[in-house]
C-alpha cells in the first residue's frame, strides 16, 4: 500500500472540514499521515467530535467565512497553532437559491454571501498560503469547485455557478504563476455528492432531479472526494499543476 504515510509530515489546512466532504478529507489526510488544522465555522462539537477520532491528530481553528475578515483571521491562528502549512484544501462553501423574481435587494445580498464564502474567502486564503509558501519553498492548493462552474447552473442557483468557475480560473492563474515557486494548484469539480446539502435537494426534488443525468446512476461518496485529495497532495504528484478533475459520474465531460 504505497500510499500509507505518504502525506508524513504534512499539515493541511482543511476549511469546511466539520462535516460532509470535509470530514471525509480530514480523516484521509490524516490516515496518510498529515496532520489536518480542522476549520469550522459554527459546529464546534461536531469539529471536536472528529479530532477526536484522529486520535488529537489535528488542530482545530474557529472563524467565520461569511465575514469580509474571515479568511484572514482563520489563516492568522491556523499558521499560530501550525507554525508551518503545507498545504490548504479551500472545501467551505455554500449554496442558496434565488429566483431573478426577487427583490433586487435579496438578489444582491444572495450573491454577494455566496461569492463571500464560496469565492472571496477561498481566493483571501490563497493569498496568505501563497506569500507563506513562496517563503517556505513550496506548497499546495486544492480548490473544491464544481460541475456547475463548468457547464453553468440552475436557473435559481446561478450565484453558486458563477463562483465555482471564478474560483477554477484563479487556481489555473495561481498554477501558472506559481509553479516556478514550488505551487502546485488543482481544482476538483464534483456534480453531485451525498452530504446533507445532496440529501436536502433529494427531500425537496426527488432523487431523479439529482442523478438523473448522470450515467453512472449514483452520486459520489465524500470518500472518493477524499481519496483524491490525498492523491493530488502527494510529494510526487507535482505535474497536475493547473488541472481540473471531475468527479461527476459522467453527466458533464469535456
């Protein structure tokens, strides 16, 4: 098993890492020997709850993304607690719905939270990691988009779309203007994954309005999210630099 302790010596800054993809990403990080700093935003028992099943492998660090100073505040007492990072996972992100019928007012607000915590937070903290690394020699960024930023949205969640594909440009700038610095940047781009955001839209919409376009007929586990995130931290995979990798079954294929 070639990949047993192949992230050694590692810490990875995980945001979002309380519950869903997050918690998957964590407990593969640290079964790999990384050492995750835990972000959450307001769950902290369920943050301790999964230290603890690390064993304590791990630091936990509190903020809020949502605030214009997240992103720099959370940075801040993670690089404190960690004293070296290697590697950031932007995973935190959020998707709300809203109809071109509401207020202009409510419009504006839906798109400038989710651009906040989906976009601007993410592109803050690559900031920080990039100065960090480029001081460090080197480092990595993995930035959780989406099949909608590739192939657009629905029509009552366009907000979401529009910042997974900002956010997939700038880990193609960030990986063409970094490389030479010891960066690697890559971005995933899953379609559906069974977290708790899945199994609310499944509730509401049926099962059908999820999967039924992709071939393989099932969403994705957070752990197969997991397992390539640990994959795409490895010291010897450096020439994935730049990439996209979908995770969406078949329903989006470029």
């Amino acid at each position: 098993m070639s990949h047993l302790r192949s992230l050694a010596g590692q810490t990875v800054l995980v945001t979002g890492a309380s519950g869903g993809i997050g918690a998957a990403i964590v407990e593969r990080l640290s079964a790999e020997g990384a050492r995750p700093v835990i972000h959450y935003g307001r769950d902290k028992e369920r943050a301790q709850a999964l230290l603890g099943k690390l064993g304590g492998n791990g630091l936990i660090v509190q903020a809020d993304l949502s605030s214009p100073d997240g992103a720099f505040a959370l940075w801040r007492d993670a690089l404190a607690a960690a004293g070296r990072i290697h590697a950031v996972v932007n995973n935190a992100g959020i998707r709300s719905e809203i109809s071109i019928d509401a207020d202009p007012a409510d419009w504006r607000a839906a798109w400038q939270r989710e651009f906040q915590v989906n976009f601007f937070a993410a592109a803050d903290l690559c900031k920080e990691a990039l100065v960090h690394f480029k001081q460090q020699g080197g480092g990595r960024i993995v930035n959780m988009a989406s099949r909608a930023g590739q192939r657009g949205y629905a029509a009552e969640a366009m907000p979401y779309g529009a910042t997974k594909a900002a956010l997939i440009n700038l880990t193609k700038s960030i990986a063409r203007s970094f490389g030479r610095d010891g960066v690697v940047a890559v971005s995933i781009a899953p379609g559906w994954v069974r977290t708790d955001m899945a199994e609310e839209f499944v509730a509401r919409h049926g099962k059908d309005a999820a999967v039924g376009d992709i071939p393989i007929g099932e969403m994705a586990e957070p752990a197969e999210i997991a397992e390539l995130v640990a994959f795409l931290l490895r010291p010897s995979q450096a020439s994935v630099n730049g990439a996209t990798f979908d995770i969406n079954g078949g329903s989006y294929i470029r």
